[in-house]
C-alpha cells in the first residue's frame, strides 16, 4: 500500500503535522501534547485502515474483472454499488455488458459463418456431382456426336451455374463487409427497367412470355447494383411463371419515394414461404431444382443499403414492391 505514491506523501504530511502540533502543545501543556498526539495518531490509524480496506475492495474487484475477462459470466458487479465504487462500478458493469454482448455476437457469426460455409458446399456439391456424371459419360468411346454435343451444353449449363453461384456470393460477401460504397447516378425508370431485363428477354421470349413495362419518371441511386436487384426479381418471377404467362413492371417515382412493383401470373407465393422468402439459401417446395435461394436475398440487400425496403405479397400471383425512399422532400 506504501508503494502508492499519493498514500505515502500522505502518510508521511499527517506524520509531520502530529509531531509539530503534538509539539506546540505539549509546550503550552504536557497533557496537551500527550491529547494532540493520541488524536493524531487516532485520525492516522483511521485513515491507514480505511485505504487497507480499499485496497482490499479494489484488489477483490480486480480479480473479479480478470475472471470476466477469461470467459467466468456468472461473476456479480452488484456487491461493489456503494459508497465510491458506486460510479467504477456503473461504468464497469456497461463495460461489461457490452464485452458479453460482444461474446455473444462473435459466438453468433462463427455459427452463422459455419452454416453458410455447409450451405454452399452443399450448393456447390450438387453441380459438381452432376458434372462428374456428365464427364464420365463423355468419356465413353461408343457416344454419338450428337450425344456428345448435348453433354457438353449441360456441362456449359452447369459451369454457368456455378460461376453464377460463386459471382453472387461474393457480391452478398462484399455487402455483409461493407465494403460496397453505392453511387448517387439519376437516370429514367424507363432506361433502368430495360438495363435491368435485357438479360432476361431471350429467356422470357423461350417460355413464350409477356413481358409489360410502364414507367414515369427518374431513378436517382447505384445503377449498376439496383439492376442487379430488379434483374434478381424478375428473373425469379420469369421461372415460377407458366408458359405463356404475364409479368408486369410499374414504375413511378414522386417526391416522398421512386416504387418499382414486379408481378407474375404464377401461382404466387407459398403462405409458408412468404416470412422467409428473402433469407438466404432459403428454398421453397415449389422453387426449382436448379434455384440457389440467394437471388432474392441478395436483391432485399442490395435495395435496403439505399435506404429502401423490399416486400413480397400474393395478388393473383407474385408481388415485389421496391421502394427507395429519398432523404429530402
């Protein structure tokens, strides 16, 4: 406790002043020097027992903190509430709390990190095997040419797949690190549209469907990253649609927000699927067997970081309302 510096010079200046003041009295009175120097020597012992005591206190408070520290959460704060631990020991309990929620989060990615890791091997896995199959047929001396010529499309198929799968990712990987800085770029709803299906218009025009677009008015966000989401939603409306089907597009922007609503003549969504239709690698029972379940949750990603929602409803079929609100009115 006497390595203490302040204690010490304290110690010591409560000494100096007991001896000149027993001193002084003792001149007046001996009585008086032997009352002054008992008084004295009281207030010193008084003050040498409370700092043992606090010191003791602030010894059992710190091996409790080194016991937090290495993992012990059962450890209680609560004791240390009176007098002036009463302030340490707020501030410490916040701390405290925050470096167990802290924890609790890294506790929840590493969980999070490990069933996404399952997950898209398991995407992964199912193109892989195919293409496995794929080449062991081919590698059959007795194939025809056209036999051969059909395989080697599925192979072109599922390659497209899985760079499709692997681009997406890390897309989705790029957002969850926050490492994507979104532009401010304004253009027509009618050129973004557009941009947004051209992908997708030999597809549409494959399953001899109609696609209707109607705009008005400008869009002002990232381009690039917004038609990725339309393309996604589209593209989503475009395969759980009939043959022959219908998907609409209607555009509007006004001064509170820009809304853009994608709808099919499908069946719609599944009452059951609707809650998790935008989680990631979710897959409903009617999804198609070659669907990833990322498309979606990527498009609500990509929408949200623009200070946007993205919703999902059944109105004699699927419904994706996209708004993108503006920060000035």
């Amino acid at each position: 406790m006497m390595r203490n510096t302040e204690i010490y010079m304290t110690f010591l200046i409560q000494c100096i002043i007991t001896a000149i003041s027993t001193v002084i009295t003792a001149f007046i009175e001996i009585r008086f020097g032997i009352i002054t120097f008992a008084l004295c020597v009281t207030f010193i012992t008084v003050y040498i027992i409370s700092t043992k005591k606090r010191y003791k206190r602030f010894s059992d408070l710190s091996l409790d903190i080194d016991k937090i520290l290495h993992g012990d959460n059962h450890i209680s704060l609560e004791k240390y509430q009176e007098g002036e631990f009463a302030v340490l020991q707020s501030e410490l309990y916040k701390m405290v709390n925050r470096l167990r929620q802290q924890q609790q989060t890294l506790q929840d990615d590493k969980i999070y990190l490990s069933d996404s890791i399952a997950d898209i091997s398991h995407q992964l896995r199912t193109p892989l095997t195919s293409i496995n199959l794929l080449l062991t047929k081919l590698s059959d001396p007795d194939l025809t040419d056209r036999k051969k010529f059909e395989i080697t499309h599925k192979l072109y198929e599922m390659m497209s797949r899985i760079d499709w799968l692997i681009t997406t990712l890390l897309k989705i990987s790029r957002l969850d690190a926050g490492t994507v800085n979104f532009r401010t770029e304004e253009t027509s709803l009618s050129e973004l549209i557009k941009y947004s299906c051209s992908p997708l218009i030999i597809p549409i025009e494959i399953r001899e469907q109609k696609l209707t677009i109607n705009t008005d008015g400008n869009f002002c966000g990232d381009i690039s990253w917004t038609c990725e989401a339309i393309g996604n939603i589209v593209k989503n409306c475009m395969e759980h649609t009939q043959t022959g089907g219908n998907i609409n597009i209607n555009a509007i922007d006004n001064p509170l927000y820009t809304e853009i609503v994608i709808s099919d003549s499908g069946d719609g969504i599944a009452e059951k699927d609707l809650p998790h239709i935008f989680e990631r690698f979710y897959k409903g029972d009617e999804s198609d067997e070659n669907s990833f379940g990322i498309g979606l949750a990527l498009a609500r990603m990509i929408v949200t970081r623009q200070n946007g929602t993205l919703k999902a409803e059944n109105k004699d079929g699927a419904v994706f309302t996209m708004r993108f609100y503006k920060l000035t009115v």
